[in-house]
C-alpha cells in the first residue's frame, strides 16, 4: 500500500525522476519497485544493515542475510543501483561530496526509512535536506509508536516548509 502510494507521489513531484535516494532499504523490496517502474532511475540504496535500535531487533546474521536479500532483489537493475552500506548520515555526506557522479550533486527524491526514532529522525532529516533537489519524504509519520512525526513536524517548521501527507503513513515536503 505505501509502496504505491510512493510510487504515485514520486512520479507527481519528479515525473521520471533520473536520480533517487532509499534510507533504510531492509530487504529491497521498495527499491525493486521503484527501479522497476522508472526505467531510468539510478537509485542509491543506503542501509548499515547493521546494528540498530529497532522495535523487533535483528541479529547481525539476519542483518547479511537481508543485505543478500536486497542485492537478489535489485539484480535486475545492477548497472542502475549504488548499494551503499553506511550509516545514514556517512552516505549522506557522501553523496553531498558528489565524488560517484558529480552532476548528481542534488538527487531528484530522497525517501527517508531507517532509524523511526525521534532522535535518529532528526538526524536524518538534516543530515539528507542538502542532498534533494525536488522530493523530500519518508515513511511511518502519524503512527504514535514512532518519533516520525514530531521530529518531521518540528523539522520542517524550523525550515519553513510545509509538511503534506498521504496514503501510506508518507509524509512530504517539496522543495
Ligand atoms: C523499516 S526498515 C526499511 C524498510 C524499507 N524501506 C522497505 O520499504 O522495505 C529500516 C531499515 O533501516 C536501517 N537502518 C537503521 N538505522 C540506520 C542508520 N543509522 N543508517 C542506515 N540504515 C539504518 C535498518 O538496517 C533497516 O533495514
């Protein structure tokens, strides 16, 4: 449900958008979709795949087990994938460098989807701002077990943007 309603808000805000970021990719499965549906896209997949905080806790075997999984899932689309398995904030930086691709200085969407803590939220949301050019969301505002939305609420009134949401949990921000 929340995948077609990104794919949907995605194609709204950046029509076939050539350059695009997933924070927090799990098993792959979002970034198949999107890879799949614009043929075009380059898509950093970013993850840690690592250890984290999460409501369920992972170990770190089934952590490489989803990395493979997402690898598996995306193969189709090798040449278009940039896996990218660091923290957050570290790819992010990485990505501001522009040292992959200069001319993808500022990326077309970045879907925010790792860490739903308000701290680990907050850091995101900062940490990613500088790297999109059109379309800026995430994942899992409105649901009170997470921090999403007062980290995304306090963020984007600080910025001066206006936050939208729609199906899905998805909040979002155009740029
Ligand atoms: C909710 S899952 C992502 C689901 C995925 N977007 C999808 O639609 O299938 C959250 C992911 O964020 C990753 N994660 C958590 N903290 C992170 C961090 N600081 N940096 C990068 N990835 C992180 C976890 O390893 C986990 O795979």
């Amino acid at each position: 449900m929340y995948r077609e309603s990104l794919v949907n808000l995605i194609r709204q805000e950046c029509g076939n958008p050539m350059f695009g970021v997933e924070v927090g990719v799990h098993r792959g499965a979002t970034s198949a979709i999107l890879l799949r549906t614009f043929p075009q896209l380059v898509l950093a997949m970013v993850d840690l795949w690592g250890e984290w905080k999460d409501v369920t806790p992972h170990t770190l075997e089934e952590q490489k087990q989803f990395r493979q999984q997402a690898m598996a899932s995306t193969n189709f689309a090798e040449s278009r994938r940039w896996i990218i398995g660091e923290d957050s904030a570290e790819a992010a930086s990485v990505l501001l460098g522009g040292w992959w691709c200069p001319q993808t200085h500022k990326w077309d969407f970045v879907f925010i989807d790792a860490d739903h803590s308000y701290e680990a939220c907050r850091r995101d949301l900062g940490a990613w701002l500088p790297v999109v050019k059109t379309l800026f969301c995430g994942h899992d505002y409105g649901k009170p077990e997470f921090g999403v939305t007062q980290a995304v609420d306090e963020f984007c009134e600080e910025q001066g943007m206006k936050v939208n949401v729609t199906e899905g949990h998805i909040w979002w921000v155009r740029k």
